[in-house]
C-alpha cells in the first residue's frame, strides 16, 4: 500500500459510532488494538507469529479475526451504540464477547503485522466489551426478500427468469455437444444448431436495461455485505478475558 494510501486510511472517525470500513490484510489477521500498544511486529509466516497475538489477546490488549490466509473484509464497527440492523441481519454470534482495553481512546483496526496500513477510530478511553458477529451462511430466502425490497417483485422474477433461461442454454448446448460427437447422430446435426437459440437469447437479455439494472441492485448489495460486525460497548468488568475468533 502506498503512502498515500496509508495516509487516507488513517482517518478519525467520531467517538460514538458506527460505520464500514473495508481492510486488506496480507498477514490473514484482522487486528483491532489501542493506538497506544500497537502489536510486535513479526512475520506472519512464523509458527509462532499467531500464538503470539494469541497471547496478547488473552490479555485484551488486541483482539483479531485469524483468517489464516490473506483477506479482504468488510467489517461494520459500531462503538458505544447499537450496530446497523441492516449490517447486523446478515450475521450472528462469532465466539461470543471479550474484554478490550483502550486506554488512549483510539481504536485501531487493520493488519495485525502491518501497522502502517490501519483505520482509526475514536473513542471514550477505557474497558470494553467487544462482541464479534460473522456473516451467516447464505440464505437464499433472506436474499430474494432483501431484492424484492431493492428492485421490486416483478423485477426480481425477470431476473430470474433470465438466469434460468441461461443455465438452460448451458444444458442445451451440451446436448448439442453430446450430438456432434457421436457419428451416428450425424442426421440430426442440423437441428442441433437450435440448442444453441436459449443462450443466445440469454445473452441477448442480460444486455437489456431492464436486467442490467437489477443486476446492478444485487451487486451493490452484495457487496454492501459486511463479513463481520464488531460492537463494542464500555464495561467495568476486568474478569473477562480478551479473545479472538475464525475467519470466515
């Protein structure tokens, strides 16, 4: 990542908050830490680089996500009020709480074993009580309710229409396929030209408006997704133990 880069990812956001931020992280683990102990440096291809974050989590001077291989996320933090409902629907309960001191009051997110390359947020200093939350498992269902809502019913059904229409053509053109290779459908070759008539009008359609509108809708929205949710709220409780949780 560049400097300038680096530079803008170091934005302060406001003290009660709540708001998305997209990390990537070469070393696999998500880091969240005060600006005041940032973690050791070390090389993530070292056996004992986790076990060392490991360590200090217990502590909760630093909690991460241990993806284990280099990640993109998008991670919806809420500090000090309650998460996103539209974040935090798509998501549940990833190993439950742990303690996170921020002494300094500003919060640091980003690679674990690049600390150049972090987001900052503002804080209140003290103990918190961060609670991780991974995205579910996809749920066609919950999908389709959330499109209808984005694009509208008829919408949505044309799109779908659309897609089915191409995983026809997939199947018809490998029947067409199956027919040019044995010699004694040879008669029928002519005819399998026409198999290949639903993908060409699939083809046709998803360059429509129409579709590509809607296509455009389920995009963003996909996109939009956060793969965790991290809430964090102010707690007087020392007996808790700080943690860490699985990458998805």
């Amino acid at each position: 990542m560049g400097a300038a880069a680096r530079a803008g990812s170091r934005q302060i956001e406001s003290a009660a908050m709540r708001a998305d931020f997209e990390v990537r992280v070469e070393s696999g683990a998500v880091g969240v830490w005060d600006a005041s102990a940032p973690p050791a440096a070390g090389d993530p291809r070292d056996a004992s680089f986790v076990q060392r974050l490991r360590e200090r989590a217990k502590g909760a001077g630093l909690f991460f996500i241990d993806a284990e291989d280099p990640v993109r996320y998008k991670i919806h933090v809420a500090v000090d009020e309650e998460p996103d409902p539209a974040a935090a629907a798509w998501c549940e309960s990833s190993g439950g709480a742990f303690r996170l001191d921020l002494p300094s009051g500003t919060l640091v997110l980003g690679d674990a074993a690049d600390v150049g390359s972090e987001r900052r947020v503002s804080c209140a200093p003290g103990q918190y009580l961060l609670t991780a939350y991974a995205r579910r498992e996809f749920d066609s269902t919950r999908h389709d309710d959330a499109m209808v809502k984005l694009a509208g019913a008829s919408e949505w059904r044309h799109w779908w229409r659309v897609n089915k229409l191409g995983a026809f053509g997939c199947l018809a053109l490998g029947v067409a396929v199956l027919v040019v290779v044995i010699p004694w459908t040879r008669p029928f070759w002519p005819f399998a030209t026409v198999l290949g008539l639903p993908t060409l009008l699939y083809a046709l359609l998803t360059k429509t408006p129409r579709y590509k509108r809607v296509d455009a809708l389920r995009e963003r929205h996909e996109k939009g997704l956060p793969h965790f949710v991290l809430h964090l709220k102010p707690t007087a409780t020392r007996e808790l133990a700080g943690g860490w949780v699985a990458g998805l």
